[in-house]
C-alpha cells in the first residue's frame, strides 16, 4: 500500500511530493506503519522503482515471447518500452525522468540498464563476447534509456510505429 501510494504521489508531483507524511496521508496511515516497512522515503521510492521495473519485465517478455526472429522482436521491445512508459505516464516519470536526478533512482536506473546489457549479450543464448558485441549491447541500452526519455518528452512526435520502425533501423540496419 505504501509503494502504491508513494508511486501516485511521484507520478504526479515529483520526488518533492513524496514525504513520510504526505504518503502516510494518502494511505491512511500512521507514520510508525510507515517505519517498520521502510528506513526512509529514499527506500519507498526504490521499492516503487523496482515494482515499476518487474512491470515492465513482464510486459516485454510477454511483447518479445515467440517471435520468429531478432528484427521483430527489437521491434517489439522498443514498441513494449515506449508504451509501457507512455500509457501510464508516472511510469516513465519513475524510470526515465526522474532518474537521471534523484541518487537512488538513477543508481536503480544504471543497475536496470546494466540487466538490459546482460540480456542483450546472452539473446538468444549465452556466448563468448567480443568487444564489438559488448559496444553494441552498452549502447542499445544507453539509446533505450534515451529514447523512451526522448518520447516522453514528446521531442520524437506522437507516432509510435513512426519511431518504432525508425529506432529498429537505426539499431539494426538490413
């Protein structure tokens, strides 16, 4: 209940509006429910981070699960990201916005990014790395990052196939 209330309240106003008291009075709650669940209102906003991260996990597996090959399942997953991060903008407010600023978000950010580079470097299966794979997995998950901050800010338009097809082009040329 915590999290869910502590997500609303950064959703919408941002890392300000997330106090001990503001998230206990929006769930109704005492302050010393609030401390035997969490140290600080920096451990709330990673658990709400991490609830949001496991989310998206699931809806890209589900997007990328038995597509027949890289291409459509690049396709997928940029198209998954994007949306995932634009349906429910306090999602993307959570992983790509407020990120790059607050200390434990951005240190989840950089832990999440670095699970994305790893699952680039065993997809389809685990091999040996060369440097040009290890170059090309940082930076498909550096331009991931990027892009969903991109589109949220509305700086790539509003047609999402438009970017989709473009990002998968710019990622994966034929």
């Amino acid at each position: 209940m915590l999290i869910k209330c502590a997500f609303e309240l950064f959703g919408t106003g941002g890392e300000a509006a997330v106090t001990v008291r503001s998230v206990c009075r929006a769930c109704a709650l005492n302050t010393r429910y609030f401390y035997e669940n969490f140290a600080d209102t920096d451990e709330l906003l990673g658990a709400a981070y991490d609830d949001v991260v496991a989310d998206l996990v699931v809806t890209l597996g589900a997007a990328m699960a038995d597509l027949p090959d890289d291409a459509a399942r690049l396709r997928a997953g940029i198209r998954a990201v994007l949306a995932f991060s634009s349906d429910d903008p306090r999602r993307g407010r959570l992983l790509f916005t407020e990120a790059r600023t607050n200390p434990v978000l951005a240190a989840r950010r950089a832990a999440t990014q670095e699970q994305l580079r790893q699952s680039v470097l065993e997809s389809p299966g685990p091999a040996s790395a060369d440097v040009a794979d290890l170059v090309g997995a940082a930076m498909y998950a550096g331009a991931m990052a990027e892009l969903a901050q991109q589109w949220l800010s509305g700086a790539l338009g509003d047609d999402l196939d438009a970017v989709v097809e473009s990002a998968a082009r710019q990622l994966m040329p034929a």
